[in-house]
C-alpha cells in the first residue's frame, strides 16, 4: 500500500495526516451509512438533504453554512427559508470528497491520504471553504498538506498526479498538475546516488507479474540506483500527463537517451501492438541504439498493473482513439537528437501511425525521424503491410519516402560540415555520420533484401522496382549481387515481361559489380535476357584477364627479389592448405570460364562471318535489280531516237548533203552514248 509519506518540514508538522476542526455546532459520533444514503449520528433531526450523484447525506445546516461559501449562496439566492434539499451533481470528487468535506465541516478527525487529497482540494474549492468564513478552512489545510506532504514525496506526487484523471479541469486550475509534474521531473532528475525514497523498479526480465512477490525496492546505502529507476513509476500516468512530466524533465536537463528509453518504455506498456511486433526486431535493431535504449528494449511485458493507495489497478484496454492519442503524443515529445531512441521502435511507431491514421504531419515529422538513422533499420522493421486497397503487399512508397529523407539528410551532412561538427559534438555525443560511406553501403544491403523480399509481389510494378533500385547512388553498392538476386526474384515472380522489359529491369544492376558466383549463375540463367549474359560474361572476361595480368606482374616482381625467397616450392609449403585448396578451385573455375568464354566468342565471330557473306549476297543482289533496270530504260530510249531519225531522212532527202552530214553527227554521239 501506498502510504502517505507525512514529513514535517520547516517545523509544521501536520498530525500524520488526520485533519480536523475545533469548532462545530453538532455533536455526533460520526456518519453512519444506510444503503445508498449517509447519516449523522446524533440525536438532532437532519434539516437538510444535499444528493451528489446516487448518493444522498441526510446533514444540517449550520454546519455547512458556517464553512462553505457556495452553501450559503445556493440557500441565499433560493429565497427559500424553508429549503432542505440540495443536489450538487457536478461536484468534483464525488460523493467520497463530499463526505470528507462534510466530516470536516462537523469537526469529524479526516484521515488525508495521497489518494483522497486531489479530490478533497477540489471539492473544497467548489464548496468556497475559504478563510473568509473560518480560520483554518479546508482549502487552506489542503493546500498546506499538498505542498509539504504530498510534493515532497516521489509516490505521493505520483499518486496524486495518478488521480487527477478524474478532476479536470479543477486540478489543472489549481495548478494540482503542473505542481506534482514538477515534483516529479526534479526528482527524477536528481542524481540516483543521493536517492533514498522508495520506488516500484523495473522488474526482472523473466520474472511473471506475481501479486504475492510484489515488493517495493527501497535503496540502502550501499544499494546502486540505476538511471532508469523511475520509468515503471512515470509510465502509470495518463498520456496527457505524462507530457507534462517528460516536459518538465527536459526543461531541468535530463540526457535526451534517457528520455528516449522513458518514451519507449511506455509506449511498449501502452501500445500492445508495439510489443507483438518488436520481439523478432529487437535484438537486430539495437545496432547504434546507445546502453539506455537497449535497457528499455529487454522491457518487463507482464501484466501492466501496480499498486496504488492499497488496491490492485489493473490497466484497462485501450481503444483505438486512445491509442492514436497516445501515438501522437508520443511522437511530439521524442527527443530530437538522433539516436534518442532506436531506429526499430520508430519504424514499430511509424507502423501503427498509418495503421491509426495518425495526422499526416506528425508522420511525415516521423519518416523525417527514421531517415536520420536509416542505417540501423533491419529488414522485419521495414515490411511494413500497406494499408490502402488495391495496392502491393508492403508499403513500398513508404520505405522509398525512407529513403529519401536518408539521402537528404547525407546531403546536408556532407554539405555543411563546420555545423554538423558541431550538432556531433552537442547532441549526437559520438554518432559520427559525416562523410561515413559504411551507412551508405549499409543501406544499400537493407534496400536490396528489402527489394528481394517485395519482389515476390506480382502487384508490384517495374517502376516502383527500378525507382527504389536506382535511388541510392552508384557508389553506395561495391558488389550488385543482392541487386541481381533480387532482379532474379523479380523475374521468377513475373514470367510474362516482355524482352524490352526484362532489359530495362537488368539495366539497374551494374554486371561489372557481380561476384564470380553471381557471374556463373547469370550466365546458365534463362530468365535474363541474351545481351544480359553477354555482357556479364564479358565483364568475366575483363576481370579474369585484368587477374592474370596481376599475377603475371607479381610473379615478375618476386623474381627480382629471389635472395629473400628462396624458391617457390618454399613459398608453397608456408601457404595454408586451405588457402592453397580455395587456389586450386579457383584456378579450375576461371579455366572453365575461359573455356566457355572462348567458345561463345568463336560462336560470335562465326555468327559474324555468316551475317557478312548474307549482307554482300544481298548488296550484290540489289544492285543486280538496279542495273538491269538502268540498261532497259537506255535501250528504250535509243529505239525511240532511231525512230525519230529515220522519220527525219523520209522527209528531208531534199536537202544538201552538208546539212544532212551536220545532223548525223549529233545522231551517232546519241547512238554512242547508248
């Protein structure tokens, strides 16, 4: 049970908690309860009759009207003298902080409690118990008891915070909140060596929520605090209050990973769907999450429960709107330093944003967040389902608008580096990304399992395919052999591209990138196109000759050098068997290769030799077309001129002799030009 922590400071000391007024009108031993109504033993007949909610108090008058200012206005204004019932439906607190009231207003002892103080404050500001009509009020004895028991105690602030809920908007107008949620933060941000009050703790890993082992760690002096030590109590509040309490937190200057695995730890108590998705992902996505995140990671998931004031409360389910709520509000308050929290809880988060439909901003604002620390996603996290009709199976928009925030944010790095050294120093505390070409090469090993894995998809077009392939710049990839596994994947899924297709698909690997392995599977795979597998085995060809190149060169330059290696037979016996057996495998796979590189160019160059006879076999037949045409068309016009002459000689025999021979010699330059 939670007790109340009573202190005596600043030498008041305020009776363990029991309350009490010296002056009253009625004698009586107490209240007694009747079935759903509350009556004062005494021997006076009751005047009047007040009902908050079900519950009716059979009182007095005096009493009340000597204390509570709203009393005496509600029997002023009714005009009514005769008046003897009284209903006070929207009293905060209820029926149990009226009691306490009514106790006090008959001089009855009120035991004050962390857990009745809220309400009781509440309900005496509604009743108007002010000093003006009696020294030592209930407003005043409560507000003394909040500030010097109650905040200067770690529970009983979260006890009070905790029963809140039900007082709004009276205990934010008190400022009931944002003084236990400052309590809260300060304490929480005190140096855990100094702590000496108690706490809940965060149970053991593989220990199940038992009801009968259930103890409250208390530190001795030689016991060690550890820094999360507050996370358990500070995950009970509400997410409104909660807010408050990490911001409050932030402002006295908590480390931001700290805050980080606070914000993890309630969500993975809160959002059920956030626990059923990290047990696969979470070792793999503590890649360059720091020592405080992977502490929330090995979370405790019992049963989400505590004991507050004495009763076992449980946590109730929480609904679809509370869960969008509390995925909001979560996201607003991350701190934003990267690796504040692991890249695996934001993309946990950033799955049941778009399942929730959390507000478009606040999950771009989150995408922004994952591309920040892009390089440390694993690929569980990343299959996101697609939550739209008609669509792929996984969000495949979704991881390229990852990625795109990635490269932005390389971008930005790379360009102005004076600031990011300095954003280094103050806020990433060792995270070092500047220039860092392993983050690339890393994403590049994530997109393309990821392309692998989506490829299956028959849904998935060859645009959104070759758009994420192609995103990442070419220097990112030092080996396309998960680029081609994953064309491949894609060619098994979908047989009927056509020729033009396929090839633009292959056009996003780079063949000269393939490992050997991947060279020799290309080259007996039928799915690629002709050209494809040329050019692989022509890259093949280029690295085995570039490889024998070397060697011979080496072997040169070994020869020069003989007096400091004996000979080769020395040089052989210091290699290692395994080295020398992986030498002779390989030597016999680029013999092979070489063999079937040689036999597909002796192929090409035949094929080539056949292409030119048939090309000159055409080239002569076509002109053979063309020049036989030419010739009858000469001959037809010279039968026409000789025609034309012999009509002349009938018709002009008349002439001289001279005449006729000067048109006989144009005559036979026609013949002769035909």
């Amino acid at each position: 049970m939670w007790e109340s922590e009573t202190e005596s400071v600043g030498g008041r000391d305020y009776g363990n908690g029991v309350l009490s007024s010296s002056k009253h009108g009625v004698k009586t031993d107490g209240f007694e309860l009747r079935g759903q109504s509350w009556y004062v033993a005494t021997d006076i007949p009751s005047d009047l009759e007040v009902q908050v909610g079900d519950v009716n108090f059979h009182l007095h008058k005096y009493p009340l009207l000597s204390r509570s200012g709203k009393m005496n206005r509600i029997l002023y204004e009714s005009r009514d003298p005769d008046l003897n019932k009284i209903a006070l439906d929207d009293l905060p607190g209820g029926p149990d902080a009226f009691e306490l009231a009514a106790r006090f207003c008959y001089g009855i002892a009120v035991d004050l409690t962390a857990a009745n103080i809220s309400g009781l404050r509440c309900a005496a500001e509604y009743l108007e118990m002010t000093e003006d009509l009696e020294e030592g009020n209930l407003i005043f004895k409560t507000e003394a008891f909040l500030s010097y028991v109650v905040l200067s105690s770690w529970r009983d602030s979260i006890v009070v915070l905790k029963s809140c809920e039900k007082l709004s908007p009276w205990a934010e107008n008190l400022q009931i909140v944002r003084r236990c949620s400052e309590s809260i933060a300060w304490k929480a941000c005190a140096n855990p060596k100094g702590i000496r009050w108690a706490y809940t703790g965060r149970a053991p890993k593989d220990s199940g929520p038992k009801w009968n082992d259930m103890k409250d760690s208390s530190p001795s002096r030689n016991q060690q605090v550890p820094p999360d030590w507050w996370f358990e109590d500070v995950s009970l509040l509400r997410i409104d209050h909660y807010v408050r309490v990490i911001t409050a937190i932030k402002v006295k200057g908590m480390r931001f990973e700290l805050i980080g695995a606070a914000i993890m730890h309630y969500a993975e108590k809160w959002l059920t769907g956030l626990i059923s998705d990290a047990t696969g992902a979470r070792d793999e996505g503590s890649n360059g999450s720091n020592s405080y995140t992977s502490i929330s990671s090995s979370s405790w998931k019992g049963g989400l429960h505590m004991i507050v004031a004495g009763t076992k409360d449980d946590l109730p389910p929480v609904h679809s709107k509370d869960q969008r709520m509390i995925i909001e509000s979560l996201i607003s308050i991350i701190p934003p330093q990267k690796d504040s929290v692991s890249c695996s809880f934001l993309l946990r988060l950033l799955r049941m944003a778009n399942m929730m439909k959390v507000a478009p901003a606040l999950v771009t604002e989150l995408e922004k967040r994952v591309g920040m620390q892009f390089e440390q996603a694993t690929l569980p996290d990343l299959l996101i389902p697609s939550y739209n009709k008609n669509e792929t199976m996984y969000d495949v928009d979704l991881v390229q608008r990852l990625l795109e925030h990635f490269l932005v944010q390389e971008q930005i790095e790379s360009s102005s580096p004076s600031r990011q050294s300095f954003s280094d120093k103050h806020m990433y505390e060792g995270s070092h990304r500047i220039n860092n070409p392993n983050a690339k090469m890393r994403v590049a090993r994530l997109v393309d399992s990821y392309l692998t894995e989506v490829s299956r998809d028959r849904n998935l077009s060859l645009t959104k395919f070759q758009v994420l392939a192609e995103a990442l710049p070419e220097s990112a990839r030092t080996c396309d052999d998960g680029l081609y596994r994953a064309v491949d994947s894609y060619l098994k899924a979908h047989p009927t591209l056509s020729e033009h297709e396929r090839k633009r698909l292959c056009r996003v690997m780079d063949c000269q990138k393939l490992s050997i392995d991947a060279c020799m599977h290309a080259a007996q795979n039928e799915r690629l196109p002709l050209r494809v597998v040329v050019q692989v085995l022509f890259s093949e060809q280029v690295k085995i000759s570039n490889a024998i190149a070397n060697s011979s060169l080496k072997e040169a330059g070994e020869s020069q050098y003989q007096p400091v290696i004996s000979n080769r037979k020395s040089l052989l016996e210091g290699t290692p068997q395994s080295f020398q057996e992986g030498w002779t495998a390989a030597k016999k796979d680029i013999n092979t290769l070489k063999f079937e590189l040689e036999s597909v160019k002796t192929k090409y160059l035949e094929l080539q030799n056949d292409m030119e006879n048939l090309q000159r076999q055409f080239d002569k037949m076509v002109k053979q077309k063309q020049t036989s045409a030419w010739s009858s068309g000469w001959r037809k016009l010279s039968k026409f001129t000789k025609m034309t002459t012999l009509e002349s000689q009938d018709n002009g025999h008349q002439l001289p002799n001279a005449a006729e021979q000067t048109r006989k010699t144009p005559r036979r330059w026609r013949n002769s030009i035909s």
